[in-house]
C-alpha cells in the first residue's frame, strides 16, 4: 500500500462516474431517435444502454490471502473499473403517429426503451457519487499535505 492508494482508488472511482455521466447523457440525447441501428435490413430504435461496474481486484487467490492475512493484503480497495457498456432489453415504446416515418401499417412507431425521468435518477446518483469522490480525493489531499507540515 503506498502513499498515494487512497487517491489511485478514488481516481478510479471518479472515471467510472464520468463515464456513466456520459452514457446517461447519450440515452438522453437519443429518448426519440427511431433509427439507431440497422437489424436484418429494419431501422431499430435506439437501445438504452447502462454501465457495469466491478472491483479491480477480485481473483479468488486476493482474497485467500486477505482471509489468510498473508501476502496481498496491500490488494483492498483497488477501485473499480467498468466492466462493459450493456443495452437494456426491455421493449420498445409503442406510440400511435401515423405520419410519422417509421409508423407501421397500424400507425404505431416504436420509440426508444429510454424514459427520461429513469435517466435523470441515475444522472443525480452518478453526480452525487462524482461529487463524494471528488470530495474524498480533497481530504486525502489535504491530510497529506498535513502530514508534510509536521516536518518543518
């Protein structure tokens, strides 16, 4: 474990929030996009997609040496990571617009899987979250440069 562990884990922490800040702000952008990809020749509405987070560390062999408190303690608390970037399966918004484009021949239009108020709880999860982390990043910050005064 090094000096600078808390601020490695917390920096960490603060990407991944970034990067779900940015997936919520592509749902956002794209709540009435009808045509977000081609599927077997058909334009498919765009599919909400959600980020999956995961610790760093999290081989069988860390934590029996933790348990055994052995060798790799210094592995607690590495951070996390994204894991991968998944589209959300549920169905597709049926709406009656005739006129529109994409209406098939009973006049409904699939719409995005995207529901706006969804996206802004996760949008204030993830700021809040952001916003500890930067938080956290400032006090360890602060202690270390304590820790520097004791010396003069």
């Amino acid at each position: 474990m090094t000096i600078f562990h808390s601020m490695n884990t917390t920096a960490s922490a603060l990407t991944a929030q970034r990067l779900r800040m940015d997936v919520i702000s592509s749902n956002m952008a794209n709540v009435d996009t009808t045509r977000g990809k081609i599927v077997n020749g058909q334009w498919q509405p765009y599919k909400r997609k959600m980020v999956v987070f995961e610790p760093k560390e999290q081989g069988f062999s860390s934590f029996l040496n933790i348990a055994m408190n052995k060798k790799g303690v210094q592995n607690i608390g590495e951070g996390l990571k994204v894991s991968k970037i998944i589209e959300d399966e549920t169905p597709f918004k049926m709406v009656y617009d005739p006129e529109h484009p994409d209406a098939n021949q009973d006049g409904y239009v699939a719409m995005p899987n995207v529901d706006p108020l969804r996206e802004m709880v996760d949008l204030m999860s993830a700021t809040r979250s952001y916003e500890a982390n930067v938080t956290v990043f400032n006090a360890s910050k602060n202690m270390m440069m304590k820790a520097l005064e004791i010396g003069k």
